[in-house]
C-alpha cells in the first residue's frame, strides 16, 4: 500500500509523539486510570453512536460507571453501552508485545458484543448471505468467511514490515470487507484494530460519531482500492489519543487551547477557517474533542517556520 506525501508527514509527527510518551514510561497509575476511563466511555459513546446507538456521551456515562436506566432508551442500547464495556476490558488483558492475534479472540470480542442481544449467533460466524446498505460491494458468500477470516489473521501474523498504523488500517477494511458477522461488524473491528495498535504501544484510536460520515466514505473509497481515507482518519485518531496522555502526562495541557482562541493571538496571522483546515490536514499539530479542534501557538509557529515565513 502507498503512503500519500500527507499521511506520510501525519506519520511520522505521530511517530515523534509516541517516542515522546514512551520516554514517560512507566506512566503514573492514578493519571493514566483517568484518562483511559475517560478515553473508554468516548469509545464506547462513539462506536456504539457510529452503528445508530441514541445514548449521549453523557448518558453512556451513566450507564457505564453509574448502573443508571436512562428514560426513553431501548434496552438494547443499554445491553450495547455494557457489552462495549466489558470487550474493552476483555481486550486490555490480551495486550502483550508478543500477541499473536487469534480466531479465538475475535469470537470473544464479537460474543461480548452481542451479548444478551443476539444469543443465537453471538461468537458465531455467520451462515448465510448479507447485504450492507448503502455499501458499494457484496461481502462474500458465507461458505468463504472462516477461510478469508484465517487468511486475514495469518496476513497479520505476517506482515511486520507494514508500519503498525498502516497494518491496522488494512485490517479495518478487509475485516469489514469480510463481514463475518450477521451484526456487530463494525463495533468489533474498531477493538480488534486498536487491539493490534495498543499492543504496540499505541493509545486506542477513536473513530468520533461526528466524523461517522467520514468514516463511510473512507471505507467506500477503500472498496475502490484507495485506504488513503482510512488511514488519514486512524492516524488523526490515534494523534488525538496520543495528545490527550502527552498533555496530562507532561504537564502541558495550558498550552493547547481551541483554534478560535489560538488565533486571536497577535503573533498568528491567520484566521480560524484556515487554521481548522492546517488541523483537519494533519498540517498541525492538533487534536479534535467533540466538534472543537484544538492546536497551540507553538505548532502554528513550527509550520509558519517549515513554510520560511518565519525566520528559525
């Protein structure tokens, strides 16, 4: 798979953050606990949200930490919030620099999911044909799925000379190309991936609910041949996430801050539209909460200097 000139540039500024948390290494436990609690309950919002799921951030919350009923929500969404809960947790325990993943594995993850939702075919691969609406291909005949499922978990096995990112991006798409599921496909995939990237050290890369258009059309685009999409859309959430433990971890937190008040700075000279755009580039350093993309003075002026309209 060829790496565009921007993905490239994301990848590598990824690179220099990770090798920036890993020198904090071990992390301080009541610090990280904080913010993988936080990080879990926006997993769990924004996948289950991504495949219709009506429970906002907030409602999650309640449901997850408080046991809470929420009125005028269905039961499933609840059963969906819990379940998504325990295949994170399921998942934290596998991770090992030496995993291998396994068909096993997959099962558990996708069993958990569908817990007390589907019980007939929760852990099991599907057995007839399916259609996804709105998609631009026919997942493959049913008699194929445990056949191409084992070729993609030996691709994995033996494809270390993928950068991890790229290799976790390709697995999204095929896995989803696969569907060896009836239900729960796409709330499965996005553990097992950030599974392979957490066990490389990567903090989990969340697929926002507001980018859930964006994230169809980049597997839309994948089914034509082209992932650059896809990996645009993993590189900036696995930033996001890696920003989120720089900024506790390091103290630093007070030097980023939304784009609409960055640019109200008088050393910066342009605008909020222009510098949202550097961010939803990768051009920047920066990283998205809700709806709000947030950057610091400092990385304006690293591309002001990489553009020289900045002396160094």
């Amino acid at each position: 798979m060829s790496v565009s000139e921007e993905n490239s540039q994301r990848l590598s500024r990824l690179e220099a953050k990770k090798e920036r948390l890993d020198q904090l290494r071990p992390f301080p436990s009541a610090v990280v606990n904080n913010i993988r609690e936080s990080l879990d309950i926006e997993w769990i919002h924004s996948s289950n949200s991504i495949e219709g799921n009506t429970l906002t951030l907030k409602e999650t919350q309640m449901v997850i930490q408080d046991g809470i009923t929420v009125s005028g929500k269905t039961l499933r969404e609840h059963f969906e919030a819990v379940n998504h809960k325990d295949a994170i947790e399921y998942i934290e325990q596998l991770i090992s620099p030496n995993y291998t993943l396994r068909e096993r594995d997959v099962l558990n993850v996708h069993e958990l999911i569908m817990d007390k939702i589907d019980k007939e075919f929760a852990g099991r691969l599907r057995n007839a044909g399916v259609r996804i609406s709105g998609a631009q291909f026919l997942p493959p005949n049913a008699r194929k799925v445990p056949d191409l499922l084992e070729e993609l978990i030996d691709w994995v096995a033996n494809s270390q000379d993928f950068h991890p990112i790229v290799q976790a991006a390709i697995f999204h798409h095929r896995f989803v190309y696969i569907h060896p599921f009836f239900d729960g496909n796409g709330r499965t995939v996005r553990l097992l991936f950030n599974l392979l990237l957490m066990k490389e050290g990567y903090p989990p890369g969340i697929i926002l609910a507001s980018d859930r258009k964006r994230y169809y059309k980049a597997l839309k685009d994948a089914d034509q041949g082209n992932l650059d999409k896809l990996l645009e859309l993993t590189l900036q959430a696995v930033t996001r996430s890696t920003d989120i433990y720089l900024n506790n971890l390091e103290d630093i937190a007070g030097d980023f801050a939304p784009i609409s008040d960055i640019v109200k700075e008088p050393a910066i000279p342009y605008g909020q539209e222009y510098v949202s755009l550097l961010a939803r580039k990768g051009q920047i350093d920066a990283y998205k909460e809700g709806r709000v993309w947030f950057t610091s003075k400092d990385a304006i002026t690293k591309y002001l200097k990489s553009k020289g309209k900045l002396k160094n």
